[in-house]
C-alpha cells in the first residue's frame, strides 16, 4: 500500500511539474524556476527579474507569499499529525509589457489519498508590478460602456465552454469566482476550481470572457 501510494505522489509530482513549464507565446520578463523543497512541500515557482526593482519586488512578494503560507500550512497540519504532503506548480498565462499573469498551484495529498486535493491561485500584474484587483477589472468594464463582465455573461460562456462536463445538478453561478486572470489580450479567465462546477477528472475549469 505504502509503496502504491509513493508511485502516485511520484506521477502527480511528474505532472504537477510539467505544467510548470507552459509559458505564453511571448515573454517580456525574464522568469526563472526556483525549487522548494521543504520537509513536507516540494516543487517549482517562478521569480521575475525585472530592470525596474521595484516592478520586480512587487510581483515576486505576491508569488513568495503564497508560496510561504501555503509550506507553512502543510508544516502545521503534520505538527498536529495529520501525514499531508504538499506540492507547487505553475503556468506562466501572460507575459508582456502590458501584463504578467500567472497561476499558482498549490496541491496537498494526505497519505492514503485516492488524489491531491489543488487550488489554483490566479494573479495578473500591471505595469507597474501592482497586483491588478477584481474590483478593478469590473470597474473598467463598466466605465466603458460594454457590461461583458456580467453573471449572466458567465453563465452563458460557462455552458458554451465547458456546458458538456457540468455536473447533472449543476445551477447557474450566482457571483463570480475568487480567483481570475488577465491574458496578453486583457482578456478576463475566470477559474472554477476542481469539484467546483464541474468533476475532479476535468480539472481546473478556466472560463474566459472575450471583450
């Protein structure tokens, strides 16, 4: 049983890793791979290099956050003995001058388990470095006149893109997902996380709203 379960972590983690090395089409910053490989949380993230420093720092505190909290919450949970292993990934979603987005995995698997369990954290930054709130993106669209980042907008593209895979019980989504990117187009992706919406096998579900 104990060496069936390594065999699993082995294969999510080979997976998990080679998500990390999607990029966008185009790449403004210069992204490097730094591994974390702590006692209980192992895997991959990006760091930005940037000429302007302060673009640099703003962008790469975001990511070290969730990275530093997400190994320090898989730490306490096997402080109280509960045997959780944790693993990082990433997708680079856009990368220019304009934008820099990103998704950051973050996946725990307690022993035993028939799957990890994985949230998907999406962060777009200005050019500026700043982290680019929701309440931002709405905003814009409102003030331009065109209302395409609406619910009943969502619910419409959530059937045409992904309708085939809804679960039987599935309703119409009342608000809108926590997390979201922007692509290199300013493109609104809304993501549904796994079970969300939508079955495990799926995964995670990634709506986007064409302006």
């Amino acid at each position: 049983m104990q060496k069936s379960w390594k065999i699993l972590m082995s294969l999510f983690m080979v997976m998990l890793l080679s998500m990390s090395v999607t990029f966008a089409q185009s790449s403004y910053y210069e992204v490097r791979e730094k591994t974390l490989n702590s006692e209980f949380v192992e895997g991959k993230y990006p760091v930005v290099n940037a000429d302007n420093i302060l673009v640099k720092s703003r962008i790469n505190r975001q990511i070290t956050k969730i990275i530093n909290d997400f190994n320090q919450n898989v730490q306490q949970e096997n402080d109280i003995g509960r045997d959780l292993t944790g693993f990082i990934g990433y997708e680079i979603k856009a990368n220019s001058d304009k934008i820099f987005s990103v998704i950051i995995n973050c996946s725990t698997m307690y022993k035993g388990a028939a799957h990890p369990n994985t949230y998907a954290y999406g962060l777009s930054f200005d050019e500026q470095g700043n982290l680019i709130q929701f309440s931002q993106v709405i905003n814009i669209d409102k003030q331009s006149g065109k209302n395409i980042y609406t619910i009943d907008n969502l619910n419409k593209e959530i059937k045409a893109q992904v309708g085939q895979h809804l679960f039987d019980f599935h309703k119409d989504v009342t608000a809108f997902p926590q997390e979201f990117y922007l692509d290199e187009n300013m493109d609104l992706h809304v993501l549904f996380q796994r079970y969300e919406i939508t079955p495990y096998a799926v995964g995670l579900v990634d709506v986007i709203l064409k302006k």
